[in-house]
C-alpha cells in the first residue's frame, strides 16, 4: 500500500510495490504512458495549489514548491531552505535574533502537511483513477 513519509522538505507518496507496473508502463504505448504522468502530476498539483495558498504569506515559499512524477511516484516538494524548513518542521515556534530587538518567537506555518491533510484524498482517488484508466488503455493496445 501507499506510505507518506517527510523528507527534506517534502512528503513522498511512496509507491515502490508497484515498481514492476511502472516499468510496464514505460514499456506500453508512450501516448499512454504520457497521460499517465499527465494525470498524476494533475493528482499531484492538486496538493501543491493548496500548500501554495497556505504558504502565500511568503514571498519565495510558493514559488519553490514543485511537483515531480517518477514512474508512479507522485513528489510535492518546497525548495529546502532555512526558512521553509523552519515553517515546515519546527514544533510550533521557534526563537530567533533580530537586529536591535534582542531576540523573537516566529510561530511555524506548515504548509505541506496540511495540504496533504486536506488534498490527499482527493489526490489519491485522482491517481486510482489515472492508473485504472492507463491498465484500461494499455489492454485495449
């Protein structure tokens, strides 16, 4: 079955059980093949719009959260930086210095996780769908 686990500063739907179906993919009509990616990284943007929004308090946040199709592995990732991990990761705040003020508590604003909360079904039913449709195709080929 599927697994979400965190990772730099993403979360990774990880599917390597279905390895062998992916390489059967890539091996059948590429016209297919592309729709497939096509739809995940549809599924996948779905969770990446709503981490977007989330993070819009931000001006480089939004910009560096991408998504990334590998066989059928589906990536919603931010660039790792301080910041964004910070956001991300820190268990709710974190203290920092700023010049002639002495020292701040910035509360964290995770925007990953809680788009996949929200998303993830939605996105998880999309792929269902995406790979139901590619077998469909691949055995009418």
């Amino acid at each position: 079955m599927a697994e979400v686990t965190k990772g730099g500063a993403g979360f990774y739907v990880n599917l390597t059980e279905f390895h062998d179906l992916a390489i059967n993919f890539r091996a059948i009509e590429q016209l297919l093949y592309r729709c497939l990616t096509s739809s995940l990284r549809a599924s996948g943007q779905l969770v990446a719009d709503d981490a977007k929004e989330r993070a819009s308090y931000s001006k480089s946040i939004p910009d560096s959260i991408k998504v990334r199709v590998q066989g059928l592995t589906v990536t919603v990732q931010a660039d790792r930086t301080d910041i964004s991990s910070l956001e991300e990761f820190a268990p709710g705040h974190w203290d920092h210095p700023v010049f002639g003020s002495g020292s701040v508590t910035q509360i964290a604003h995770p925007f990953l996780y809680p788009a996949l909360a929200a998303k993830g079904e939605q996105a998880a039913t999309q792929i269902e769908l995406a790979v139901e449709a590619a077998l469909t195709g691949a055995m009418e080929v």
